[in-house]
C-alpha cells in the first residue's frame, strides 16, 4: 500500500511494476478480493492442513462490472465429493444470501495434497452450478504451496468461464486491497488465538450451535481492518 | 512465557494422565500434545518411569505433524539410544522421513522392516501412506486391495480405503469398503450415515431409497447425528416427489421427511435459545425447511 502526494492511500494491485495491462474486452472483468473473503478462506485451509477444504465467495454489491468477492463461507473439510451435505449447504448458504442481500458468485477449494492446486471434479461440478446463476463466477484455488510466513505472493489461483470452460485468469485482473494489511491482519489473528474462532458448515454439523455465518469471527477481522480506508 | 502447568494449573501427573488419554483415542490434536509432552519430558522425564518411551514415540509423531523437527528428532534419538535394533523405532524414524518429504529413503526403510519381517503391517502402512502424500491414489488403491486380501480384518484399512474410493468418485467400491465396515461395527452411526450419502450421491430411486433406510438406522444408532438426519429429510423428500413412485410409498416418505423436518426444527431451536449468534443458522434453515415443503406437496 502506498500514498501519493495528495496523503490518499492507493489500493494495491497485483501488477508486476514493470507491466500494465489495458483492460480491454469485457470477458477479462475484474475481479476484487476482500480482506474479509481472503483472511476467512486462509484461516479455513490452515485449520485442517491434512484435508481438501472448501467454500463459497460472497458479494454483495449488485451485478454487473467488476466481481466485488466481499465475504465467503467455509463449508467443508471432509467427503468434498458426496452430494447431500454439499447440496444442503448450498442451499442454507442461498437462503442466508437472500436473507442478508448477498450473492453467491464464486467457489474455493484447497487441496489436502498442497504440491496440486488443480481444480477437482468435484470442484468444477460446483463452479458449473454456481456459474448457472451467475456468469461471471469465479473458480478459486488456494495454493498450498505458497501458505508459508513471509510469502510475498497471495496463494491464490483464479479461473473465469470462457468458452465453455474453466480457464486460468489473467492476474492482473484480480485485485487485493491493502495486501500488506491483509496480511498483518491474518498473522495478528493467528497470535491472538482468534484463528480457532473459524466454524465452517461440517463443524456446524458436529455441533449445531456453532455459527456457520461466522458473525463474532467476522465482527474481529473488521475491527483489525484500518478504519481510515472505508469497506474493505 | 508460562508453563502449561502454571497456564492451567495442572499437575505433571495430570499431563500425563491427559497424554494417555489422547493416546487411547487416538486423538491427533498435535499441538497441544507437542506443547504438554515437551514439557512433560524437559521437565519430569525422571518421575514418568517406563512411561516415557511411549510418551516419546507420542510426541514425536505429534512433532512431526507440527514441523518441529528439532523436537521430533531429540524424542528419536532416545528412542534409539534405548531400542537399537528396534522395528517400531525404525518406522518412526521412517515416518521423520516422510515428514521430511525424503519418500526415497522412508521406502528403503520401510523395505528393510518388510525383508526382516514381511508380516510388519505397519511399514506397509507407511509405504501406502507414502502414495497417498505423492497423490498416486490409483496405486494407494492397488496397494490397499492387496493388503486387504491378506488382512482382511482391519478396520483403520477399509477406512483408509473407502476415503480413496470417494476422492476418486468411484462410489461403487467406496459403498463396497463401508459395506465391510458395517459389518464388522453394526453399532457404528458413523458408518451407516456414511453409506447413506455414497448411496444418496449415487443417485436414482433405488439408492435414494436405500440411502433412506441407512440414514434412519444411523439415527436409531445415534439420534443427534445431524448430517443422517439431514440426509433423511432429503432422501425422504427426493423418493415422494418422484413420479415413479406408488401412492402409498409416497405417501410414506412425505412422512418420514415430515417427521425429520421437525426433528431438525426442534433441535435447531434448541441450540437456538439464548444464542444470539445462531440467529442466522436457525432462520436459514426454517425457510429451507419451509421451500422444500412447498415443492413437495
């Protein structure tokens, strides 16, 4: 993150300095990536190293331009590919969207075996449905290869649909705000202890009163995020 | 930075009584093992007698979990110290290199215990684990059905296998491995809801309507287990709002997803009271509750 001259901090984009890419056609749309949507997803996939994880992002800003990915919600860690449990959560997850003015508009996924970060069957199929009702859905893969301290690249692979399949995107659509704060604000969670707060669906089910919204989890990543730069 | 034994005012023999603990139910909360055992053998190594060496092997499999390899190397080294010629000490030491990802020479380990002694389940083990971590699952796959024709009776393998058939979306044989496990634990819940949602992924009335039954026995098993009660409602939901179906059997299933749907409510207003945080769940799931009845009927 840096500032001009005019003391306005500058959102930082994943652009190499010695690059700039126009955005030219429409089918390259941007997509952003929220601190909150970013440090959940990294939290869920460090709570269970050993299993495949998985979840869907959240907007909630209207359709239309870029991809605004405000939230998510971690779903499951175990039998990613059985259908009841993923069927019932999305449902849930769709009529809690509606409740609060989200829109489901992606799907992630971190592979137990952290040296593959390639889309699953499983994966796919998911991405597939979710692009049904929205066609400008993402695909996002976390890169367990790049979750160690001090990695100055997020650990993230996004896929768009073009042509009838799931492609590799551009990376200089995909835009992190404040990636220095994100990160900070992910390791103060990690020292905190706060980290365990995470409940994804399947601990739900082994527990139904924890909160699969994540609402006490969610309410102290917002306070860590600076208050100065307005939603992140 | 305090001790565990100062942080939660625990004695030593209170940590050692809670490592056995974790050890008999085979818990992997590595960390807290690491962080109670390594206490426990810096500080009372003296007063845990023939305990410590199991107490070794524990923690240094819980090391390795953690990455703490200066830790799981030192548990090792007495390890090695007290048992020389020791078979399970070589597979820990195997294990170390595992963890190491040298599966090179974890294999030239694990083949040296199998030419010693070919029956040594547990290098084999390792060896299947290996394939497992490299993600050449279809040879995990041919390694695990060998080993199974000769030991037929373990359970921890059928699991392990069963796990590999559902990565591989080969629900068949996954169903098949459960099949095994229900069997030899017909009082396991876990197993019965298990086979429910292979035999609901499977698709079609007949698997729906098995799905059903094993969901419900799941639930005579264990009624609070949410996932098989979720999965009768669905099951039950599925089979009466298809049309091949006979009045009566309809008529039947519209029942049983009734009666799940307000299982699910109650528990779910329960675990609501008082809890202002769970508002959302509740809510989410009255109006899915809700949705599905109106396409039903």
């Amino acid at each position: 993150m840096h500032e001009d001259d005019s003391g306005v901090t500058k959102k930082r984009t994943l652009q190499l300095p010695s690059m700039s890419v126009p955005l030219s056609s429409h089918e390259m749309g941007e997509v952003e990536l929220s601190c909150l949507a970013y440090a959940k997803m990294y939290l869920h996939a460090s709570q269970f190293p050993r299993c495949s994880v998985n979840g869907l992002l959240l907007s909630s800003s209207a359709a239309g331009g870029a991809v605004c990915i405000t939230d998510c919600v971690p779903l499951l860690h175990t039998h990613l590919s059985l259908a009841p449990i993923t069927q019932l959560a999305l449902t849930q997850v769709d009529v809690w969207c509606s409740q609060t003015q989200q829109r489901i508009v992606g799907y992630y996924q971190a592979n137990a075996c952290a040296s593959d970060s390639s889309p699953t069957p499983c994966a796919l199929k998911i991405a597939e449905k979710i692009f049904e009702q929205c066609n400008n859905a993402v695909l996002l893969m976390i890169d367990g290869e790049k979750m160690f301290p001090g990695c100055r690249v997020p650990p993230i692979v996004m896929y768009e649909r073009k042509d009838a399949r799931w492609a590799l995107k551009d990376k200089h659509t995909i835009m992190l705000r404040q990636w220095e704060e994100t990160c900070s604000i992910v390791n103060q969670l990690f020292s905190s202890g706060d980290q365990a707060l995470l409940v994804d669906f399947d601990s739900h089910l082994d527990d139904i009163t924890k909160d699969w919204t994540n609402q006490k989890l969610n309410a102290k990543i917002m306070e860590l995020v600076s208050p100065a730069n307005g939603n992140v | 930075m305090s001790s565990i034994s100062e942080l939660y005012d625990v004695t030593w023999e209170e940590m050692r009584d809670k490592l056995r603990k974790w050890r008999e139910e085979n818990f992997r909360n590595s960390e807290q093992i690491v962080d109670v055992g390594e206490e426990l053998i810096n500080e009372h190594a003296s007063k845990l007698g023939d305990d410590i060496w199991i107490i070794y092997e524990q923690v240094m499999i819980a090391a390795l979990d953690c990455s703490r390899d200066d830790l799981a190397w030192s548990c090792l080294q007495e390890l090695k110290r007290q048992f020389p010629d020791s078979h399970r000490v070589k597979r820990l030491a195997g294990m170390r290199l595992e963890a190491l990802e040298r599966y090179e020479d974890a294999n030239k380990l694990y083949d040296s215990i199998l030419q010693d002694d070919p029956t040594n389940t547990a290098a084999r083990k390792r060896k299947i684990s290996i394939l497992r971590a490299q993600g050449k699952s279809s040879e995990a796959i041919r390694e695990l059905n060998e080993y199974l024709e000769q030991f037929v009776g373990d359970q921890e393998a059928w699991h392990e296998l069963s796990e590999l058939y559902i990565n591989e979306h080969d629900y068949a044989k996954a169903a098949f491995c459960l099949e095994e496990l229900m069997m030899t634990n017909p009082h396991n819940h876990l197993y019965c809801e298990q086979y429910g949602e292979v035999k609901y992924t499977q698709g079609g009335l007949e698997n729906l309507e098995l799905a059903r039954k094993y969901f419900a026995q799941a639930l005579k098993l264990n009624n609070r287990n949410m996932r098989a009660l979720f999965g009768l409602y669905m099951s039950a939901s599925h089979v009466a709002a298809s049309p091949k179906v006979s009045a009566k059997v309809k008529k039947d299933n519209v029942k049983y997803a009734a009666w799940a749907a307000s299982q699910i409510s109650r528990a779910y207003q329960m675990a609501g009271r008082g809890k202002k945080e769970n508002k959302c769940s509740v809510k989410a799931v009255e109006e899915m509750l809700e949705s599905m009845q109106i396409t039903m009927s």
